[in-house]
C-alpha cells in the first residue's frame, strides 16, 4: 500500500518486459 512499493513493482515488471523483449 506504499507507493514506494508500487513504484518498485512497476520497475520489476519493466524490467521483466525488457528482459523478455
């Protein structure tokens, strides 16, 4: 519930697409 930790989790999920693209 923190936005440091959604931040966080948009990062992990950005860094996932760019490491599948």
């Amino acid at each position: 519930m923190s936005i440091d930790q959604e931040r966080k989790k948009m990062d992990l999920d950005r860094g996932k697409s760019k490491v599948i693209e």
